[in-house]
C-alpha cells in the first residue's frame, strides 16, 4: 500500500527539475548528472483506460490504465473501478511496484 | 547510414505455420536455400551469415551452418526483440557496404510454438506480473488514440478484414482465410477493444535474404533490388509523452536519404503486431494524417485494388502471415522484394516500383520500443 499518494523510485534533476519515472542517472532535458531520487506525486488523469478479459485476475476482468501524473510523469498501472478517460485520479495503492489508481474526479463525477 | 552499394540479390521464406514438426534449423536452412537459389548465389560464395532471432537459444547461425559444412566464414548472431530478423538485414548491408563482405546472407527463423500462446515476459518486467502484458500494453495504446481522435474503436477492425483478407492471397502466409468486421468484433476479448483477430499470432518459420553489390548481383543472373535508404534507431523512454515518435523521425530520414516522399510508395511492409500499430505506424509512415488512419483503413483504403497509393501488408502483414518474431523482418522483406520484381502472384500491386519496410521490435516495457527501421527499396 502507498497511502501517501506518492509513486516510488523516481527522481529529480537538481539543475532543471525534470521528473522521471523509472530513474535515471543523466537529466534527458538538461543532460546533468546532479540527480536525486524521489517520490511521484500520484494525482494525474487518465488517458485510457483497457478491460481486460486475458489474463483474468482472481477468474476475473479488471482493468489496465495509463495516466499522466504530477510533473507530466506518464505510468501505466491498474484501475479500481468506477474509472474512465478524463478521470482525475490518485494513487490508492502499489501492488508489486505497479501503481493503482482509483477516481477522485473529473467529468465523470468523484 | 546510406548503403548505396548494398542491393538484394534474392530473398525467400519458408511458409509460416501455427505448429511445425521441424526443428528451427531445418526452417532457417530452407529459407536460407530458397534466397540462394533466388540470387543464384551458390553457399560457398558466402563470406558472411548473420542471422536474428528472439527466443531461439544462442548460436543458432552456427547450429543451423554445421550440417551444410559451411562454417569458416563470419557467423553473427543477433538479438533485437521483433525486429531481430531486420537487425541481422542492417548488419549485412553494412558487411558489404564496407566492403567487409562481398556476399551475405541475412537468416531470420523462429519456433515460437514452442512457447506456448503467448511470448515469455522475463521475472523483473513489473507490469506482466500484474498481468499488463503487450497484448494489454497496447491495448491501452489503442484506447487513448480512439479517445484521443474521437474515433470508434469498431474501426480498428478494419487492419484485421484488410491484413487477412491480403494473407488469403499469399502462399506463404500462416491465415488463408479472410475474416469479416462481425468476425474479428465477436472473437473472444483479450483486452478491450482488442479481440483475439485485432493480435498478430505466432507462427513458426524462417526467412532469408541475400545482399551483395550490384555487380556480384548482375553476375549471378539476379535482378538487384535496390536499397534507396536504411535507417534504423531505438525508442525513447515511454515516461512522458512522445513529442517525436520514433517511427515518424525514421521515416522522414529515411525519405530523405532516398530522396523521395511518402506519396511516391506503391506498396509498404507497416510493422503490426497489434491493429493500433498499423495504424499509428500508418501515419508516422506518411501516408495518412494524425488520427485519420484506422477510418480511411476500415474504409477500404490502403487494400489491394485501392486506386489510391498506397497498399499496406500485401502480403498479410503480422496480423495475416502470423509472426515468428525473428523471421518476420525478412518476410517483410521478401514480400517488398517480390512486389517490386512483379511475381507477387495472387496479391501484386500493379506497377509497383517503390517500396518501404517498415520493422520495430520492443520489450523494455519503459521505452517506446527497442529497435526499429525503415527501408526504402527500388527495382
């Protein structure tokens, strides 16, 4: 469980503050190698959102989302449903390292 | 890189199916003979073999050569996710571009049934232990475009009717039955809005191709075909939005390598182990606008006998001929090849005299993709 809300493993450029999500050790923007790990704030939005029939989980259908999270950190991880394109969502748990994200709302009422 | 002075000699595949009794040797050494024999090159004028592959165990280039005794010469073995098959193509034509071979052959083969269903995610990749398998992946891919571009997902049944109904038509293809929108909607569900028909299967088999200079070529009695561009790369990191896709800057180098526009290509090999990478790859490819590709696909365009250029996966692309990850690069190829020469029997693209590959290949789940391609092929 992550109840912050945060993703781990991330991290910063010290020179320009581009985020990251795996991290890296060399800033992709600035090219600096000043970097610090840290945590994803996971507030974002959906992109899409996928349900999925194979593999079933437990016997069942569940659902696969990408969102675009804080600091325009793209993750793709799982969704608790009621959840759509356009949700505004956060992070409610990690199960295995993958983020899940759950409604708290957007166009589709929260 | 430019490799004016590489051309294709001959090509050949051994025909795709679900299940072989043979071992991945066998189909490596029978494609390997049909594009010798194509280019009318015998085995002891080969100075280099490099051969690609995904899942087969190492060596195969060495394991395949031993019972024809022609080792000796340079043996290279490559791996590079689905475009394996297409790397050891890049690697040869660099050979003999250089100088460094005067004939190779590029050998890709695959005996994926033995595997099972689906490919083998490894231990550490954390979204297929949840289950987010590539399937899944793009999937989700093909969700934000329809969302993105207000586009009915129906409509990417449109690269399933297309790429089967093209298969139907090719010998060498592992589906020879065409499939209806109603047929691919209701087969079974696998990740919404992809059914079973919207994936690439596996098949088992093998591809090859021979490249040398155009003087060896001509020598030998075989029409050379022209490498006009090749340009290869590898994706970004997928942890942001893609500004510039891999595919798109491919393609607009390797245009300019050859010095023509997507306009000018009669028929093209567009990478599509799931319905949306056809379509994303459409676009980045030129040959049709941002979010307008799956529409024009499912309206009929882009089809054998379309009036209109171009024709896409005449030869079935992955979805139709089923995809033996390493072998797939060289029956793209082949297919090209044989448009461009004009024996594609049954599924010829009249007048075809420009051609593209386009390959890619990704299982790094955090970038776009490990490797990709794009060739531009003229008679």
């Amino acid at each position: 469980m992550s109840p912050s809300g945060v993703i781990a493993g991330g991290s910063r450029c010290s020179q320009c503050g581009e985020i990251r999500l795996p991290a890296v050790e060399r800033c992709p923007a600035c090219r600096s190698t000043e970097i610090v790990a840290c945590e994803v704030d996971g507030a974002g939005r959906i992109l899409a959102v996928s349900k999925v029939q194979t593999p079933p989980r437990d016997g069942e259908s569940w659902l696969a989302v990408m969102a675009d999270v804080a600091g325009g950190v793209r993750v793709v991880g799982l969704g608790r449903p009621p959840i759509a394109v356009g949700d505004e969502v956060m992070l409610v748990a990690d199960e295995d390292g993958v983020p899940v994200f759950a409604r708290s709302g957007g166009p589709n009422g929260g | 890189m430019a490799a004016n002075a590489s051309v294709i000699a001959g090509v050949g595949v051994e025909p795709f199916v679900g299940r072989s009794d043979r071992s991945v040797e066998d189909l490596a050494r029978a494609a390997l003979g049909r594009a010798l024999t194509d280019a009318g090159v015998d085995l002891d004028d080969v100075d280099l073999f490099v051969f690609g592959s995904r899942f087969e165990h190492p060596s195969l280039g060495q394991r395949t050569l031993l019972p024809l005794c022609a080792t000796g010469v340079t043996i290279l073995n490559t791996e590079n996710a689905c475009a394996s098959g297409t790397s050891a193509l890049e690697i040869a034509t660099a050979y003999v571009g250089a100088g460094m071979a005067d004939v190779a052959v590029a050998v890709g083969a695959e005996h994926p049934s033995d595997l099972g269903s689906s490919i083998p995610l490894p231990a550490f990749d954390r979204l297929a232990r949840v289950g987010i398998t590539h399937p899944v992946r793009y999937a989700l891919e093909a969700a934000k475009y329809c969302a993105e571009h207000g586009v009915d997902s129906d409509t990417l049944a449109g690269v399933p009717v297309k790429n089967r109904a093209h298969a139907a038509k090719n010998p060498v293809a592992r589906f020879q039955q065409p499939v209806t929108t109603e047929e691919v909607l209701g087969s079974p569900l696998i990740a919404f809005p992809y059914t079973r028909l919207h994936c690439c299967a596996n098949a088992d088999g093998a591809g090859a191709a021979v490249i040398t200079t155009e003087a060896v070529a001509r020598d030998r009695g075989a029409e050379p075909i022209r490498i006009r561009a090749l340009v290869s790369g590898s994706g970004g990191r997928y942890d942001r939005r893609i500004e510039r896709p891999m595919v798109q800057s491919l393609a607009e180098a390797a245009y300019e390598q050859a010095g023509i526009g997507p306009e000018d290509v009669d028929v093209a090999e567009v990478y599509d182990a799931f319905a949306i990478l056809e379509v994303l790859n459409t676009e980045r490819l030129g040959f049709a606008a941002p979010g307008t590709a799956a529409s024009r696909i499912a309206a009929g365009e882009f089809t054998l006998g379309s009036a209109r250029r171009t024709v896409t996966n005449s030869g079935g692309g992955l979805i139709g001929r089923g995809h033996p990850l390493g072998a797939t690069g060289l029956a793209q190829l082949a297919e090209i090849v044989d448009q461009l020469r004009g024996r594609a029997d049954g599924h010829q693209v009249d007048g075809a005299s420009v051609g593209v590959v386009q390959t890619m290949g990704g299982n790094v789940r955090d970038l776009e993709a490990n490797a990709g391609s794009v060739m531009v092929l003229s008679r």
